[in-house]
C-alpha cells in the first residue's frame, strides 16, 4: 500500500495534476511491421528519409538498444501486450489466419491494467495473436477476440496482410459481409472451384509470389491460405493505411467525446512494411525503392498525420507515445516487388547481421523511440530497452502493483531519466533462443541451414557456441566463445537459470 501511495505522489509531483487529481498521460504504441533501425533516418543509417518519425525521435529519446522479444511477428507482439516471454507459449508462433487466440483471457494484459486506470482502451491495425477458441465462423460475432484481452474497440486485420481472411474486423464481427454471400476460410485445403494462384496465374495482376504466397488470390494478389465468399467485405491493399488512420483518429475523438475524464490508450498496429508491399497510389514511386521504400513512406505519413491531429486537439502534451516495430527488417519475404533490386545504398539492416528470421541482431534490435512534450527530454539513449516492459513500465506510472510476469519497470529509461536498463534479456527467432547480459550476447549451437534461404539472411544457425561483444563488435564478426571460456561458462549458467 505505501508503495502505491508513494508511486502516486511521485506521479503527481513530476506530471501534475487536474484538479487535486492525477492526471494520467494519453499512451499510444506505434507498432511497425518487419521495420529496421536502418529505416528510420534519425538512426543515421540508411537513405530514405522518414521526417514525421525523425520529430519523434530528434524531440524524444531514440534507443540504439531497443529490442523487441522475437525476430517475428505474434512472438514479439504476444510479449508486448503480455509482459511474458513469448518462448513459454508453445503457441506463439507466426499463426495463421483462422488461429485460435493465444492469449490466456486470465491474464493481466497491458490494456487491461490501463482499464484499472480508467483508461479506454483500442487496438488499430494488425492482430496476428488470434480469434476464437477453434473452429471460427467468420459470419457471426467472433469470440475470444481483443475485446477478451481488455480493448474496448477494436478494428483490426486477424493476421497479415498476406494471409487470408483479407478483411477487416471491427468490435469482433467482419465488416460488410452480407448474409447472402458468407465468407469460408481454410489452411488444410481449397474449395471447390476455388481459383488459386498455381491454378490461375493470370489472376495475380498487380504481383507474382516468389515463395509460399500461391494459394487464394485477391486484389491481383495471391495469398497463404484459402478462402472464399464475402467479396462485399475484403479489403483493398491500397485504401489500408487510410482506412486505419481513419479509424486511430475516429477512436481518440470519441473517446475524448465521451469519456473526456479518462485518458485513452491506442495500439496502433501499422502493416508496414510487411508483405504484400501496396501503397496508395500517391506513394508509388516516391522513395524510389520500390513498393517497400514506398510502403515505409506512407507509414511515415501516417505517424505524421496522426502528430498533426495530437496536436490540433491539443493532446501533445498529455500524451506518451512510443514508436517501435515488432521485429526486425527483410527484402524479399515472398513476392516479386524489387526489394532487393531496387533497394540501391539504402542498409534497412543498418550496420546489424541478420534480419527479420535471425538470433542476430538485426532480428530483434528494432526503432524504439519515446516521446512526450514536456517530459521527456530530447536524447540518445544506450540503455537496453524492451517492448516486454510495456506493462510493468506503465503500471508503475500509474501507481499500480506491477502485474506477475517477466516484464521490469524500467519506465526511467524509457523517459530518458536513466541511462540503465535492461541488464539481461532472453530472445527468440523460431523457436530459437539467445541470451543478452550487459554487453555481451551468447547464442547457442543449433543444427540446420545458417542461412533462410528463400530471404537471403542469415538466420544465427552454427554448429558451435557464439559469444558476442555487442559494445565492441556490433556487426557480431569475432565469435569470443573459444578466447572467453569463463564469460562463456557465466552466460550458459545465466542463460540456463532464466529459462528454468
């Protein structure tokens, strides 16, 4: 009790209060998808130019050690709103579209701590941590939805923009199915008469599949899984980004409307720069790097005019945003679309190895940036930051016990008020796992192939152990593990006491 006591009066004493009461800062994540440090032009390491994230970055604290959990998507994205390594969910995993969600309903979420701060709560853009209990009908209300993990609105994707249902779901229910034309889906097999990418190739007429993207096809573009029915209800590649910001913005004003006591929490899941990359038409051609480059751009413009809507409602000031992506970048992940070909001097990987798919750096060291006017100070920040800390970081803001899991408070670092973090941290790739403590990371020896073959990155796979100085080995060249023998017996005994 005295520690939530003290936790108020520190929090009224830095941040103010309304009243004689608290006042709790408005919190929106901005969560990209498959982004690298290089990508950001703050970071000072590519070539595209990304001005609308570079003010949250050049006026808030930019992180070179932000790290998401997992070098893929539900992983990291279950760690985020959890607290809890993804790695102890055998279910977390990249899913499928028709998943079943894997998040126990039981447990104390990131938006269901800020409820029991009165806060209103909405999930925007890409879900990936599924639907339903099992079999789901897509024609009736979903269950076991982000209405049960503590969002109060909600209008999402299920999975990615490359696997079906390619529709859009709002408040659990599919939007614009008609009764007369149902929506099936399936991943074990097609349907009757179905046409698919293999069967029909002159259906794909914006892009062709490279790997793994040739089953159903919508919108001239082919897809993993099958589905059909619901034409009134799937979406249109083009229009997404649009049609999210509509519904990011719509969501802050009626909150403010209707719950104008309480602060709002917005998850803003953007589907950039993932695959299929399909910009609105008013990007294509703009970063020439092709649609990835132009896809990048228009999650920029997003982030730009959602700043600009902050700050005409006057929320700047009251409200704590943080910028980051759910793992880290690759080029080609399945279609022809000239990533590679058109990516010239630009280093989405920044000077890291590996990428999305990898135990390397690249694979889980992601964009992190904080920003709130008048709080946080602008600033570089080396300490080692995590999307798992989320929800203990903002519990603790807000004067609330932190909730069990694996998460820490580490809310001075990510307001720039400390400059540690982190001192050790678990992540993952595929079901992989390595081991960061202070400077040093140690990846054990793993069978298979060291390169994805189909995305050209190097996945952290090697027959030995490998021992990493990160201060002064960032590109991770100089495997230590035989010059270092007791570092390396210190990080297996660490390593082995956090997984057990």
């Amino acid at each position: 009790m005295y520690k939530i006591l003290f936790a108020l009066a520190a929090f009224s004493s830095l941040f103010g209060s309304i009243n004689g009461q608290v006042k709790k800062p408005n919190i929106i994540i901005i969560n990209l998808d498959d982004l690298g440090v290089g990508d950001v032009s703050a970071y000072k390491k590519g070539s595209l130019n990304t001005p609308n994230i570079d003010f949250l970055a050049n006026n808030g604290v930019r992180f070179n050690k932000g790290y998401a959990t997992s070098a893929t998507c539900t992983p990291s994205r279950y760690a985020l709103l959890t607290g809890l390594y993804p790695w102890k969910n055998s279910q977390a995993k990249i899913l499928p579209g028709d998943a079943p969600l894997i998040i126990d309903t039981s447990l104390m979420t990131l938006p269901k701590v800020l409820k029991k701060a009165n806060y209103t709560t909405a999930v925007v853009g890409k879900w990936h941590l599924g639907l339903g209990n099992g079999t789901i009908d897509w024609n009736k209300k979903i269950s076991f939805a982000p209405s049960e993990v503590g969002f109060d609105y909600s209008f999402i994707m299920a999975a990615t923009t490359d696997r079906v249902p390619t529709v859009y779901i709002e408040n659990n229910k599919v939007v614009g199915l008609e009764e007369k034309d149902p929506l099936f889906v399936s991943y074990q097999q097609n349907f009757d008469n179905e046409p698919t990418a293999i069967t029909h190739p002159e259906l794909m007429t914006k892009m062709k599949w490279h790997h793994g993207h040739n089953q159903s096809v919508h919108n001239g573009i082919p897809r993993i899984g099958y589905m059909k029915g619901g034409k009134n209800a799937l979406w249109v590649d083009e229009d997404m980004s649009d049609v999210f910001l509509e519904k990011a913005l719509a969501f802050i004003q009626n909150a403010k409307s209707t719950h104008a006591e309480n602060p709002f929490f917005l998850y803003f899941a953007l589907h950039q720069p993932h695959v299929p990359r399909v910009p609105h038409p008013r990007f294509v051609g703009k970063s020439g790097m092709g649609p990835r480059g132009d896809a990048i751009l228009e999650a920029d413009w997003c982030v730009g005019e959602l700043m600009a809507k902050l700050k005409e409602w006057g929320d700047l000031e009251n409200t704590f945003i943080l910028f980051t992506s759910d793992n880290g970048p690759v080029l080609n992940d399945g279609y022809y679309d000239d990533a590679v070909e058109k990516v010239g001097k630009h280093t989405p990987f920044a000077d890291l190895r590996g990428g999305k798919y990898s135990l390397y750096e690249a694979g889980t060291r992601v964009p992190f940036i904080t920003y709130w006017k008048g709080v946080i100070k602008p600033g570089v920040s080396n300490a080692m930051v995590c999307q798992l800390d989320f929800t203990a970081s903002f519990a603790h803001l807000l004067g609330l016990p932190l909730p069990a899991g694996d998460g820490e408070n580490q809310l001075n670092a990510l307001l720039g008020k400390s400059k540690k973090g982190r001192r050790e941290l678990m992540i993952e790739a595929t079901g992989r796992l390595a081991y960061k403590y202070d400077d040093y990371v140690y990846i054990p020896p793993y069978k298979g192939s060291p390169i994805v073959e189909t995305v050209q990155i190097e996945n952290g796979n090697a027959p030995e152990d490998q021992l990493f100085n990160l201060k002064k080995d960032i590109g991770q060249r100089v495997n230590l593990a035989k010059s270092m023998e007791s570092k390396l017996a210190f990080m297996k005994s660490k390593m082995a006491l956090l997984k057990n």
